[in-house]
C-alpha cells in the first residue's frame, strides 16, 4: 500500500495548546511557543525540499569510444590511418544532464590542418613588473569536409550511444592524403549553423589520423 508523507501539524498544535495553557511558568510558556514555531519552520522546509528537489548543475557529456576484442566499449584504441573503401567503427556518446529534454545534432568533419606558431602577450606579470611574452602552437584549419552528420532527442538522465563509422570515398582522400588529419566531432543543440566549426559548437571532439587512398 502506497505510503504518503503526512505532517501532523494538528497534533502538535494540540499539544502546544494543552502545554501553553496549563504552563508550570511563564518561562515555559515561551519555551513552548518558541518550540512549536521552530518544529514548524523545521517541518515546512523539509516539505518544500521533497517537493522541489534543487536542479544541480546543467551540462552534456559528449565522447567517442571503440570497441576492444571482448566487444567492451573504451575510450582507447582509436583509429590511426582512413583509407578509402575501408570503414572504422567508433561509438559516438550523448549523455544529457540538461534538465530537459534536448534535440542533439553531431557533426563529423575531415579536415586539414597547419601548424603555426605565435607570440601571445601573458596577463601575468614576471617578477620586474613586465609582461611576458610566450610562443604558442596553433592548429589552423586549411579544408574541412563533412563525413556524416545525425540528430537524436535524448531525455534528461539519459544516454545515446550510436554505432557510426569513419569512411571516406577516393575524391575524399585523394584531397586530403597525407598525415596530421584531424577528425572533428560537433555536437549542436537544436539547429546547427550553415557552417559548423569548433567555434560555433556546443561541445567537440577530435581524433588525428593519417589519409591514404590506399594501405
């Protein structure tokens, strides 16, 4: 049988009552009121505490995994080399901690890209009051083509896990033979931009991997 949370306010208030108008003193006089409004207060606080739990902090895991040889999915063993005609399966997760319920679009991107190198100026100060300077290590995207693209609706608390696969086709890796090739994973909420970069996602994820036409 169904058990429902009930506050016996009128029994305390009974009791008050019997207590404060049959006191030993005036001194338990106040103690008894004092006590009576603090159950209350007590009482009205745990009530609104079940029946508006506090939303915790809002946000969406986003992650690839593979498969190892006892078909476990990890988040290792990634695929180094794409070649064409020959697909990589990977795992593409959404975990949704949002509070509400969230239409996801992934964005899968092939690109290309170079290295630069450049000088930033660090807000910090050294020790002689001047500002230092660092050299930084910037990937810089030169092409980008799209490889595949879905969209799932997942409730709040709940995951998606989608078996997906790497492929490009000849014209693909022809243009982008070669190493140091990033592959991007973007996930969007609701509508995704007319040019989807790391810029404009809601999260995003990449793999580097070497091209070739062929092994």
């Amino acid at each position: 049988e169904e058990e429902r949370f009930r506050v016996p306010y009128r029994e305390w208030l009974a009791s008050g009552r019997d207590e404060m108008f049959a006191p030993d003193s005036t001194a338990d006089t106040a103690l008894n009121v004092l006590l009576v409004v603090a159950i209350i207060m007590a009482t009205t606080s745990v009530v609104y505490a079940i029946a508006v739990p506090q939303q915790g902090e809002q946000f969406t895991e986003f992650y690839v995994l593979t498969e190892d040889e006892s078909d476990e999915l990890v988040a290792a063993n990634y695929p180094e080399e794409l070649v064409t005609g020959q697909p990589e399966p990977i795992h593409v997760g959404v975990g949704n901690t949002e509070y509400e319920t969230v239409e996801y679009t992934v964005v899968v991107q092939l690109q290309a890209v170079e290295f630069e190198e450049r000088r930033v100026r660090l807000t910090d100060q050294t020790e002689t009051g001047e500002q230092a300077n660092r050299t930084v290590t910037q990937a810089v995207v030169t092409d980008r083509t799209e490889v595949d693209r879905y969209s799932t609706t997942v409730a709040h608390n709940e995951s998606d896990i989608r078996n997906r696969s790497l492929a490009v086709d000849g014209e693909t890796a022809t243009a982008f033979e070669g190493s140091d090739r990033r592959v991007k994973f973007l996930l969007y909420r609701n509508e995704v931009p007319a040019q989807p970069t790391a810029d404009n996602a809601y999260r995003d994820l990449h793999l580097w991997v070497e091209v070739r036409t062929e092994r």
